[in-house]
C-alpha cells in the first residue's frame, strides 16, 4: 500500500442493535486502519458509521529521501537578537507573615 508493508486491523462495534431505537438496521462503527510498522506510521484509516456515513484518512505521496537542507535554514534577511534580562527583584515579606524558624 502506497509501497509499503503494512499491518491492518479492522474493528467493528454495535452500538445499537436493530429495532433497539426503531431503527431497521443496527447502528455500527467499522474501523480500519492500516499501519507500516518500521516507519510507525498509519498509512491508511477507514471508519464507518451508519448514521454519518464514511471518512478515509489516507497518506499519499510519501517520499523517503533526505528533504533539502535549505529548508531547515534562516532565511538570508533573518536576524537573531538575545531578549533583554528581565530585572530581578528582591521581595520581603512583610512582619505579619514573617515565620521564625
């Protein structure tokens, strides 16, 4: 799948059975997922649920080479400054909430 191996595990649950709620039919979600193990990636999802219907969560247009350096680098106007210190501060505590120790 999309040239990988994969693993696929496929999960169905009833969530009403038929004429539970009046309905004619029961009420389930499917859940299929496809995984590559050495990457960990899911590479295809799949779920089906009878009230809403079909969502497909694919990844498509995998590439394994190295990205281009160039786009982990500033770009050539960028500038790096250091944000100022903040001021510390001393605090006392006032003598009601002074504890002797």
């Amino acid at each position: 799948m999309e040239g990988f191996s994969v693993r696929g595990k496929r999960t169905t649950i009833t969530t009403y059975p038929n004429v539970s709620l009046g309905n004619d039919r029961e009420i389930a979600n499917v859940t299929e997922i496809w995984s590559n193990t050495e990457l960990v990636l899911m590479i295809l999802q799949d779920r089906s649920d009878t009230r809403n219907g079909e969502t497909i969560t694919k990844l498509e247009n995998v590439s394994r080479a190295q990205p281009d350096p160039t786009l982990f680098q500033p770009p050539a106007d960028y500038k790096s400054s250091t944000p100022p210190r903040p001021r510390s501060r001393t605090l006392s505590a006032s003598p009601a909430h002074q504890v002797d120790r």
